[in-house]
C-alpha cells in the first residue's frame, strides 16, 4: 500500500477527526481490521459482525501499534499520539476507501466470478498475465466485502493490472462488489449449485452472477464459458464485447486433442482468434480447460502473444487445498482438494481420482453446504457417481455425506465406510492406507478437511 495521509483518509471516508491529534499529514502504510495482526503505524478499521464488535479491540489495536483508528463512535478518552476518526459506519468506510484509493491508480481491472472454479480462474488468470506485467491479485479467497477492499488497498504504483475474484452467497452481493472493482474485463466461469438454498434454483443463480456488469466500465469485456448454456444465452447481450471458451464448436476460445499423464499435468490444443497452440497444464483434470482458456482470452486482450499465455500456463500454481497432489513414500499420493465443495466440483474431483495412477483409489467425501431442500437428492447424486467410477472405495463424512455413501453402495462401489465425524474417520483412513494408494480429500469449508490431510501427511512418509 502507498502511503495515505490523515487528510486523505477523511475525505476518502467522509469522517470526522476526534481527540487532540492535529497532524493531517501524518500517514499510514497498512490498513487492518484484525487487533491480532496489526503492524507498527497501521490503521485499525474495526469492524462489526453478529457475534462480535470491533471496537472492543481497539485499545488493544493501538497499543499494539496501529497509529490510529477509525470508530462508530466517541470515545470516553484517547491514547495520546494516536488519532481517532469517527464515521457513520466503519463497513462502508472500507468500501469508500478502497474505492478511493484505488482511484489513484490508472490500471485494468480482471473481475472474475462464477459457482465453481472462481480461485482456480483467477491463479490461471494471473499466471498468465504475470509474464508480462506486475500483477495485484486476491489471496487465498479473500472474495466478499471485507477481501475485496483490503486487496485493493494492498495497490502500489508497481502493480500493472489487478486481478480480482468476487463472490457470493445472496442476491445483492456481486452489485456490490462490483461497485468496488468498477472491471474492464468480467470472467464467469460457470453457473452451477453452489448457494442454491439462497436462490432456489440455477436461473437465479444466473441471475445474481451478472450483477458483476452492473459497474463494470462502459465497453467492458466478458469472457465467459460457452459451453455453460445458461452463460451461452449471454451472446450479443453483454454492456461490451464478450468472448466464449470451452470444448463446442464455433466458441471463440476452444481447447481439444487432450492428453493426461494422470500425475501431475494434463495438456490440450488451444485455438484463438489469432492462432493455436499446445499448451501443457500443470493440473489434473479435463475441467482444467476453462482456466485456460479464460486466461488465454484475458492475455490476448492485453496484448500478451501464444509464446508468452503458454509460459504463464505453465507456471500456474493452485492456492492451497485447490487440488494440491501431494506425494508421499511408498507411492502414495493425497490429493488435497480440501477447501470447498459444490455437486459440480465433487465431480470434477472425482474424475481426477478416477483417472490418476495408483493401485488403489479412495475417495474422502465429506458434506457439502447450502443446498437446501436439494441437498438430499444432491448428495446422492455425487454417490451415483462414484459408481460410475472406478474408485475403490469411499469414506463419507458427516452428516449430509450419509447420502453419498447410501447412493454409493447402492451403486455398486466396492468399499464404502460411513463415519459421522472426522475423529471417527481416523482410525478408518488409517486401516485404508497401503503402497500404492491415492486418496481424494474433498468437502464443504466449513467441514475443515485439512485435518484430515494433516492426518493422512502424519501417517505417511516423506518422499
């Protein structure tokens, strides 16, 4: 982050400086809103949730360094040498900052949204234009209405482009979000389950995910999947120009002639509107396509040429607990695919597990969240399709993951375990292992599967 004066702050959050400090020009280099991280002359946004309030810790921030603080309210005394700046709502002032500040930087925006893959997209995206340019791009999955402005915050003049993912759970949310990221280049990935209790249905999802073109700048490109038919529709009816990628005929960006080694990449043709190349991916999964190609369509725009897209391809590495292939000794392979999970993205996984190398396949499974009166029959489906498989035996987790493994053993996988919690899971996984194993760990975040990928590395040897 550039440094930001007093003065600039108050206007930025329209606020009112409290107390005796009188310095408008002194500055911050840091915007934090956790008392926990704070760094030395930071500026402390505390902020409220159901289950907590921010300025409880406000004290605490500034003693810990911050060098002041922005606060809903007055306060009964102020620590000398620290500043106070009182706003209306500490939420919307991180959003009228990060608007603000990000105003002094004259640089495209990547926005890049949709239910599965967004993470993934976004890595590939800035991969790519990595070869060419200084990219600003989201952590891990700092996605909603506090990541986003704190991302744009972390601007300096060296950055190039920003490349940003945004999501969401509710109507309402992207038309935020957007408002924020104001993008030159907009990027669906898919239309898919993910959050279908808020919406009751796929069109609605469709819906909410091109509130990202409410904001988006006026002739602002789409790079959008093709081969998604709700995101097809989209043809002719975006605020600019838009380009659709996939695998079908007649799409502007279009990948085929695959091949997978089935450990570490897989590789495909890829045809643009200005000529074709092989590119090798280093991920597994036939999915790994749309990534791609988004980022192909994205490096043209920039003017970046086939040489350079497929160099940055090529160095892609997924954010952890995206499909992470971890090899451990006596040829065991984990794959760690522990961060989230939706009806589309199981399925993807377990394809991947299907086709990799191993004398021996078990699947992790655990439950997927938010998917209301659906989730019975989606589960289920996920079962149904791991027998379709040839995965050698499941272990479903948690409470909604009963109908996985009721669906799977009804559809013929050879081993199915069920266990009710993580701990439980354990002595199962444990009984599992053997030379030669690959295993699939894959659920819903708020299952916190990594434990079990930290189990299965405890239990397993180094390579």
């Amino acid at each position: 982050m550039e440094a930001l004066t007093i003065r600039e702050i108050l206007e930025a959050v329209h606020g009112r400086l409290l107390g005796d400090f009188s310095d408008l020009e002194a500055a911050v280099t840091r915007v934090e809103t956790d008392s926990r991280t704070i760094s030395p002359g930071a500026l402390f946004l505390p902020l409220n949730g159901e289950r907590f309030d921010g300025h409880a810790y406000i004290n605490a921030a500034l003693e810990a360094g911050a060098a002041g603080c922005l606060t809903q309210r007055e306060r009964e005394s102020y620590l000398p040498g620290k500043f106070y700046i009182k706003v209306d709502s500490t939420h919307r002032a991180l959003r009228d900052l990060a608007v603000w500040y990000k105003a002094r930087f004259d640089i495209p925006v990547v926005a890049i949204t949709g239910s599965v893959g967004k993470t993934t997209t976004k890595d590939m995206v800035a991969a790519v234009l990595s070869e060419k340019f200084q990219v600003l791009k989201t952590e891990g999955n700092k996605n909603n209405d506090i990541g986003l402005p704190l991302t744009l915050l972390r601007l300096e003049k060296k950055h190039q482009i920003a490349v940003l993912e945004l999501g969401m759970n509710h109507a309402g949310e992207l038309d935020y979000l957007s408002g924020i990221a104001q993008p030159d280049v907009v990027l669906i990935t898919n239309i898919g389950d993910s959050h279908i209790e808020n919406f009751g249905s796929r069109e609605k999802i469709f819906e909410a995910k091109c509130e990202i073109f409410h904001h988006a700048k006026q002739g602002a490109c789409a790079v959008l999947n093709g081969d998604d038919p709700l995101l097809a529709t989209l043809r002719g009816k975006t605020p600019g120009d838009a380009v659709f990628c996939g695998s079908g005929a007649g799409l502007n960006y279009r990948a085929s002639d695959l091949e997978s080694d089935w450990r570490s990449q897989v590789s495909c043709r890829v045809d643009t509107p200005r000529g074709f190349c092989r590119m090798d991916i280093p991920a597994l999964g036939e999915h790994m396509i749309y990534p791609t190609l988004m980022a192909a369509a994205v490096g043209e725009r920039f003017g970046m040429t086939l040489e350079e897209i497929a160099a940055g391809v090529r160095n892609f590495a997924p954010t952890k607990m995206r499909m992470n292939i971890l090899n451990r000794g006596e040829n065991i392979t984990i794959l760690d695919d522990a961060y989230n999970a939706n009806p589309q993205s199981m399925r993807a996984a377990i394809e991947v597990l299907d086709g990799y190398t191993g004398d021996y396949k078990v699947a992790v499974l655990g439950d997927m969240f938010e998917l209301g009166p659906l989730a019975s029959a989606l589960h289920a489906g996920v079962g149904e399709f791991l027998g379709r498989s040839h995965v050698d035996c499941l272990v479903a987790v948690g409470e909604l993951a009963r109908g996985i493994y009721d669906a799977a053993a009804a559809s013929d996988v050879p081993e199915c375990h069920y266990c009710a919690t993580k701990e439980e899971a354990l002595p199962v996984l444990a009984g599992l292992l053997r030379p030669g194993t690959t295993v699939l760990v894959k659920a819903s975040r708020g299952m916190a599967f990594e434990s079990i990928t930290g189990y299965l590395k405890e239990i397993t040897k180094e390579q």
